[in-house]
C-alpha cells in the first residue's frame, strides 16, 4: 500500500510556524543589545532602533526593484492595527517600567503568549484545544521563575498605573498578533512602513518626555543590533507567522524568549546560571511541546 502524500496545507503551517518562531530566536538578544544600550532613553531608543528597522527595510525593497512598496497601500484599519500593535505595546510597557517593579510589570506583561493561545479561539477555523492551553501555562509558570529568581512577588497599591499599563501591554500584544490573521492577504512588506510611523512616534514621545543622549562607541553596535534584530527582522517574520502559521503553537513558543534571553546573559557572563534557570527551561520547553503536539503528530 503506497505511503499517503504529504498535506500540502500542513506543510505550508509548519513553514509559517517555524519562521514566525524565528522571532523567538531574535527577542532573545533583547536583553543583551539592551544591556548594551544602558544610558539611552526608552523613546529615544525606540525611534532609534524603529528607524534602523524603516530604512534596512526600504532599501531592500528598492534593490528589488521597488515593486514592494505597493504593499504599503493598504487601507486604514491595516495600518491602524499594525501602528498600534508595535507601538502600542512598546508605549505601555515603558509606562508599566516607569510606574511599577520591574519584576511584577515584567511578570504582568508576559501574560501576552498566554493571551494569544487563548484568544486564538475566537479565530474562524481555529480550534482550542487543552494541550494549547496547558502548554502555555507551563510556559508562564517557566517565565514567571524567570522573572522572579524564584522569590516572592508583591503587587501594591501605590503601584496601580503601573500594572494597569502591564496589562494593557499584554492586551496590546496578543489582540495585534491575534487580529493579524483577519489581514492574511496583506504583504509582509508594509511592515517597514509601521517601523517608520513608529519611529516618528516615538520620536515625539522622545522630545516630549525625554532629555537627548548621544550614543557612544557600544551603544551605536546596540541599537544597530536592535534595528536589525529584535526590533527589526523579528516583527517581519511574526507578522507572517500570525498570519499563516499555528498561532496557538506561536504562543507557547514564545516564552522561550524570556529563557533563551536569560541563557545568551549566561553565556555572555552578564548573568549566574541556578536552578532556577534550569527549572524554568523544563517547564517552557515542556509546555512548547505540548502545545505543538498536534501540529508535530501532523508532519
């Protein structure tokens, strides 16, 4: 009896998948260009890096003959969604740092993998399952370690916009990345236009709330880093996987951000590895493969 052919559908999910977690990969150099960028402000380095992101993005489009720039012409709502999503989220958590312990603002914010599994139900054609979800708790769980070193957290009162802004950082996120498969026939090119709306956005921010710095030697490699990585190629390959991949499985994988971040500070000598770490590993790298035990026992 001849082998069954493969399902070409299902194959084209677990390619969208797997690039779309390549941003994964990229937000765990989060923290280590970050470190690198110590000095500069939140908004000053976010239009920064955005900006780095718009003009990378705009000369390859041109080197390809400039066809691409067609994909910016997109009604409002497509870039209503965009801006806001890659603002948005970036805007409240800098006001969730600014206004609460980093731990507990951190902690709330992260909630964005979990929200995307659950909210995915809401999708035509999606499905929730049990092990979606479960996975994405035992990725919580690990972050939560994480973020917290295996201590106590304590949420206080004085601390309310903080937190609420946390929330809304996670709500930013998870209803962007979830509402972005509504706009599946979208080009992933017109990203580069949001990069460039949300440079000049946090560019006001910047001159309305900030005092300028001037980058120096290390601090030009980090924000360079960023433009090109976690704040630049990360958000093209999202985008097409929110679009055309398991979005459910895009979320448990997420919280390996918070781990592999954790694990390059490690290996770059900028942070102890503990128990805690290892502890955390097991328990995003368990609730990834549970949560991605249907589209695995598919290919």
């Amino acid at each position: 009896m001849p082998a069954p052919l493969p399902d070409p559908t299902a194959a084209r999910r677990l390619r969208a998948t797997l690039i779309g977690g390549i941003a994964v990969l990229l937000w765990s150099l989060l923290a280590l260009f970050t470190t690198g960028a110590a000095g500069i402000p939140p908004f000053q380095l976010l239009a920064m890096t955005f900006a780095v992101a718009f003009v990378v993005s705009v000369v390859i489009i041109a080197l390809r003959g400039g066809g691409g720039f067609a994909a910016w012409r997109q009604r409002p709502a497509v870039w209503l969604l965009g801006v806001c999503g890659l603002f948005g989220y970036h805007f409240f958590y800098f006001v969730a740092l600014g206004n609460a312990p980093a731990v507990e603002a951190s902690l709330i914010a992260y909630l964005w993998p979990l929200l995307i599994v659950v909210f995915s139900a809401l999708l035509p054609g999606e499905r929730l399952r049990w092990f979606h979800l479960a996975g994405a708790l035992l990725g919580l769980a690990g972050a939560a370690l994480l973020v917290t070193g295996g201590g106590q957290i304590a949420f206080r009162a004085e601390f309310t916009l903080g937190y609420l802004a946390a929330v809304a950082c996670a709500l930013t996120w998870s209803s962007y990345s979830v509402l972005n498969r509504r706009f599946g026939a979208v080009p992933t090119e017109v990203v580069g236009g949001f990069c460039g709306v949300v440079a000049l956005l946090g560019l006001a921010c910047h001159l309305t709330l900030e005092s300028t710095a001037v980058p120096q030697g290390i601090q030009w490699l980090a924000v360079l880093g960023l433009g090109l990585g976690p704040v630049g190629a990360a958000f093209f390959v999202w985008d097409y996987g929110t679009k055309h991949g398991n979005i459910q499985v895009l979320g448990a994988l997420s919280y390996g951000a918070p781990l592999l971040s954790t694990l390059v500070l490690v290996a770059f000598g900028k942070a102890a590895a503990t128990w805690v770490i290892a502890l955390a590993c097991l328990l995003i790298v368990a609730g990834a493969l549970l949560a991605s035990k249907d589209l695995l026992r598919k290919t």
